[in-house]
C-alpha cells in the first residue's frame, strides 16, 4: 500500500507511483549541530518540499524518513541534550496535471 501526504503543495509518497519526470534526489540537512530533538517531521518535510520546488517537482516519491541516534562522543561532548537526528529523502518526480489533482482530490476525502 502507498502512503500519501501533502506538504507544502507537494505530495510526499511513501513508496514508488508513475511519474511524467524525475529530477533529482532530495535529502534533508541537518541545520547547525545542537537541538535537533526539537524538530519534527513538518521541517523535514519542509525542507523536502523546498528543495522539490526549487527543481521544478510537484511530489517527492520513496520518500523516507525517521530519527537516529548519535554518535555516544557526540552526544556527550557536542550536545549533552541532543542525541536524536532527523533524516529524510527521496526522489523529486513532476507529476502529470491530473495525476497531482487526482492525489490531492483523494487525500482530501480521506481526511
């Protein structure tokens, strides 16, 4: 089963859908080094969606994401109360005009 979400006018797929053109991988990066535990999907979806529209895509697909812990130096030495890190990725595909309405249209229903 494919997941969907809308963020930002972009459609995140949780797996693989049929696409017009793919335009690149996007990965999140992480901004400066301490409070990431403050975070929270939206700014990794944000930053996804951004990146997306900056190359043209309506929707990114295979999109991953979740948290991981660092490094025990890291933890201890860098950011004594961060030791949790976002990540997230996937590939920034143009859908058709009627596929992207068509998602939309079903995501709302289904709300």
């Amino acid at each position: 089963m494919v997941y969907y979400s809308i963020f930002e006018d972009v459609i995140f797929v949780e797996g693989e859908i049929p696409f017009e053109r793919s335009l690149g991988t996007v990965e999140y990066k992480k901004k400066g080094i301490i409070n990431e535990q403050f975070k929270n999907l939206d700014n990794v979806k944000y930053q996804l969606a951004v990146k997306a529209k900056e190359v043209g895509a309506n929707a990114v697909i295979k999109f991953k994401y979740g948290q991981k812990n660092t490094s025990w130096f890291r933890a201890m030495i860098l950011s004594i109360d961060d030791n949790v890190n976002w990540f997230g990725s996937g590939e920034a595909v143009l859908l058709s005009q009627e596929q992207y309405q068509e998602i939309l249209e079903k995501n709302i229903k289904n709300q």
